[in-house]
C-alpha cells in the first residue's frame, strides 16, 4: 500500500471519529476540553489530511512522477 493511499484513510478514519464526537458527545464535559470540540478539530484535520493526499495523487511533484 503506498504512502499516499495510507494517508487517504487516515485522513478519512480521522474524519469520520471527529464527527461522530462531535455530533455525538454536546455537553459531555472533560476536566480539560469538551469532546464535542475535540471532534470539531480532529474533523478538520482529517479533512485538510484527504484535501492535501488527494492534491498530492492528482498533482504529482516532479521528483515523484518518476518514480511511479
């Protein structure tokens, strides 16, 4: 499996466990944050992970392309 296919799922499972805190846990309160908006985070950055992957695939830097 390459790099690039690794990250896409990362970013994806990163996604889908954010918006499930989020949309699951409102008023759950920890000692520190709220889950409801550690979701929100996780969410954002598992979907700048798939935006920048898929960026990555569809573009490739010129040093990959030979590669493949």
């Amino acid at each position: 499996m390459s790099k690039n296919v690794k990250s896409l799922f990362i970013g994806a499972f990163m996604l889908i466990v954010g918006l499930i805190l989020a949309f699951t846990t409102k008023g759950i309160e920890t000692p520190i944050i709220s889950l409801d908006k550690v979701g929100v985070v996780l969410a954002i950055l598992g979907g700048i992970e798939l935006v920048i992957t898929g960026a990555m695939m569809i573009f490739p830097s010129k040093k990959d392309a030979g590669r493949a």
